[in-house]
C-alpha cells in the first residue's frame, strides 16, 4: 500500500480543476489555428476566464471556459485541458 499512496502523492492535478470566473490563465494555443509552416514550439495567450462550463455528467467540473483574450479583447470558449496554469486568481 506505501507505493500506491507514494505514486497518488506525485501526480499532480491538472490546473483547469481548480479555474474560476476572473482567474488570469495561460492557455495553449491549438494547433490547427498554428501555420503548418512553423516549427514545432510551443505558442500561448493570457486570458481572463469570464464563466466556467460544467459537463453533463457533472456540472461542477468544468470541461469549457468562456475566456477574453487579453491582448486583442476576443471572446472564446476553450476545452479546459487547453489551460497550462493559473497566474492570478480572482478574489471572489
């Protein structure tokens, strides 16, 4: 039993499960919208989320995030696997 609680202690959680509404969050931009002629990096954007979207079996883990792009103002609902990590949360 030591090894399977030591193996549960070093995964860690994904950071979408702890997202709210008015968090800053880094998101991974996906890789149809990159050029295909560009090498292989890695491309991000800061965001605020705006409203966090349950799933149908449970609707309090989020799978969408509605979220304002920082830099250009765009609204855009995202897949929550797509946040890489939370830089501010919100305060409510």
């Amino acid at each position: 039993m030591y090894w399977l609680s030591l193996r549960l202690d070093c995964q860690s959680s994904p950071d979408f499960l702890f997202v709210k509404s008015g968090d800053y969050i880094v998101i991974k931009e996906e890789e149809s919208i990159r050029s295909s002629l560009s090498k292989k990096t890695e491309s991000y954007w800061f965001g605020k989320v705006i409203s966090c979207i349950g799933g149908a079996r449970d609707p309090k883990a989020w799978t969408l995030f509605q979220v304002m792009n920082i830099d250009s103002g765009e609204i855009t609902i995202i897949n929550a696997d797509r946040v890489e990590m939370i830089l501010k949360t919100s305060n409510l």
